[in-house]
C-alpha cells in the first residue's frame, strides 16, 4: 500500500510518537511510506534519520488562522494530488479536520483519524466547547474510520449522530525499551515526563510538593518543554520549592532515564492514553495520575496504581506521603502495573489493528 500519515506539529509527543512508530513498521513492511506535517522539529529529523520520507507543511500551525487554514488546505489537496496514496491516516484536530475534508474532496478511498486527545475537554468557555464539538464531529463524519485510543475516548463521541459505526478502539502499544541504570539518589524522587502545558496539570502537582516538603525530603524532576515552563518555574518560586525541583527541559530519549525515579506522577486535567504512563508501566514503576480519560484503562487504583481527582492538589498530596512511607506498596504496584500494560498494551497488537483498517 502507499500510506500517507498526516500530523500538525513536529515536536516529539505522544501523537508523534505513535506516527513515527506506525510509519517506521509500515515502511518495515514494505510499504511506501511518507509522512505531512508542520514545522521542523524532532519528528522530522528522526522521521529523516530513519529513512522515512518527510513531505513539509509550513504554513499549518496549532493556532487558528483562516489565512493559514485555507493556505493549509489547498496545499494538502495538492499533495495528495501528487501522491495518490491509498490510505491518509491523519492524525491531532487541525490536520484531523483539514486533512478529512482534503482527503474527500481529492477522492482518497481510506481516510483513517485517529484522535489523541479531544480538545473540548480542556478548561474552556462553553461555546468554544461547543464550536469544537461541532468541527469533531465534521471530521468524524468524513473520515472513513476513527480510530480512539481508549474506551473512553470512543464513548465521548458515540452519541454524535451518522458516525457510531466508524469508531474503533486500538490501544496505543509498545515494545520493550532499553532502560539506563539509575542515577545514585540520597532521597526519595518523583518524576514527571511531559508536554509543560497546562493541560498536564503540574500547576497542581507542585502545590502538592510544596505540602510534601514541609515534612519530608524528595527531590522532583520534571522532563520536558513547553508553554507553560516560565509560568511553572515562577510557581516554583512562589512557592519556595527551588532547591527540591528541578527542570531538565527536553530529554533525548527521557524514557531511558525512568529508573532515576522511585515515583512517577501524571496530574493530568484531561488525557486520552498516555505513551507516558505505559512507558513508566513497562519500566515498573508505581505511579500516581488523574481519574481523567483513558488513565483508568491502565491503572486500577490500589492494585497497579494510585488515581486521583483532576485539581486535587490535596489526596495528590496525601498520596505522595503514602507512596514515599511504603515501599513494598510502591514495589507491588509497579509489578503489576508492568505486567498488565505487557498484556493489555502490545505494540504487535495496535499495528496489526492498524493495518487490518487500512
């Protein structure tokens, strides 16, 4: 087959993650292979390292533009003009919505989407709530086939009407990955990997650490970048936390370094299936993350996991001193949570669903 995967930004997410995994397979498989997006991030270039073939889209952007979106939409027809491919698998809401009516305007046979995250579920106004679930479910609607990550996911969605029957579920999947020896620590350490957005919650991940401190030693590193880093930084400041947080910023490879933790947490306001906390699954650490979207399709709390209210900085708090006061409690959760995400999130599995669907 010619599969043409399509994705808005080319930083190195879990959307993107999941792009540069499925493309790198298919190309594996012998089939031919190339990948649209925007800007030039790590996406790109490791797409590039690994002989994937890039196709570039300057002018789409996650911020709204009407000028940029009809510009974004012409030239997606054009490219797919170009490359007639049998299946355009497109992938996050901006490339989702142009690139579903692109796709049926040029006369592709197999639109798939596959939604990472539904953006009416972050904290917005009603009508921008609203207009977005309007756009959903018109790119819903031209797509062949959705594929939703999680259970959930799917089930926010079912009720829109004419499109019940297009929605799979295909859990994101992955192969084991090498894991680097931990850093020697002298005190407990808590670990976050994530976009710093607010939408990952760590606005109230450090109102927790700063009530941990008071009575106890630990050490929070966070890896990753985003929006929202000088704002997390003040907070840190504010809060008098500096000399236990420490932010590392972007990470080659930050999977690699999951043993330095003893705790990772995931405070999410909204998610979908996070690669994050599958990654600290296969690692086997004990976790601690928000009731919020797809989480609960990993982690049952108590017996491979700790869940949590969204914005509640408070059991969030709690939770940590149960953690950091027990560690055969924090050895049992990561057993089982590292073998139920081995059973219920195999890489093999979400490819070969995949492709049956194309």
């Amino acid at each position: 087959m010619k599969i043409l995967y399509g994705i808005t930004k080319s930083n190195f997410g879990g959307a993107q993650r999941y792009v540069f995994e499925l493309a790198l397979e298919a190309k594996k498989r012998n089939h031919d292979v190339a990948v649209l997006l925007g800007g030039r991030g790590t996406l790109r270039e490791t797409l590039q390292k690994n002989g994937v073939r890039v196709i570039s889209l300057e002018s789409i952007q996650r911020d709204i533009s009407l000028v940029r979106e009809t510009k974004s939409f012409f030239q997606i027809c054009q490219i797919l003009k170009n490359e007639k491919p049998d299946v355009f698998h497109i992938n996050s809401s901006k490339m989702g919505g142009l690139g579903a009516l692109a796709g049926r305007v040029s006369g592709i046979k197999k639109i798939v989407f596959t939604s990472h995250g539904w953006a009416f579920n972050e904290p917005r106004p009603l009508w921008q709530k609203f207009v977005i679930k309007i756009f959903v479910w018109l790119t819903l609607l031209l797509s062949h086939k959705t594929i939703c990550v999680s259970q959930e996911t799917r089930r926010q969605v079912s009720s829109f009407p004419f499109i019940k029957n297009k929605l799979t579920v295909v859990y994101n999947g992955l192969n084991e990955f090498p894991l680097a020896s931990p850093a020697p620590r002298k005190v407990l350490t808590v670990g976050v990997l994530a976009e710093l957005h607010k939408i990952k919650g760590l606005d109230v991940l450090l109102q927790a650490w700063s009530k941990f401190t008071k009575k106890h030693d630990g050490k929070l590193i966070i890896i990753g970048e985003g929006e929202e880093k000088e704002n997390l930084m003040r907070l840190v400041k504010e809060l008098e936390i500096t000399n236990s947080v420490e932010f590392r910023g972007y990470v080659n490879d930050a999977r690699s370094r999951l043993l330095d933790f003893d705790i990772f947490v995931l405070p999410s306001r909204s998610e979908n299936l996070p690669y994050a906390l599958l990654e600290a699954g296969l690692a086997g650490l004990p976790v601690i993350a928000s009731s919020v979207g797809g989480i609960p399709e990993i982690v049952e709390s108590g017996i491979s996991g700790v869940l949590v209210p969204p914005e509640d900085s408070e059991t969030l708090f709690s939770s940590l001193v149960l953690l950091s006061e027990d560690e055969a409690l924090r050895t049992r959760l990561g057993t089982a949570l590292r073998a139920s995400t081995e059973e219920k999130f195999s890489f093999s599995k979400m490819v070969e669903r995949t492709l049956d669907l194309y």
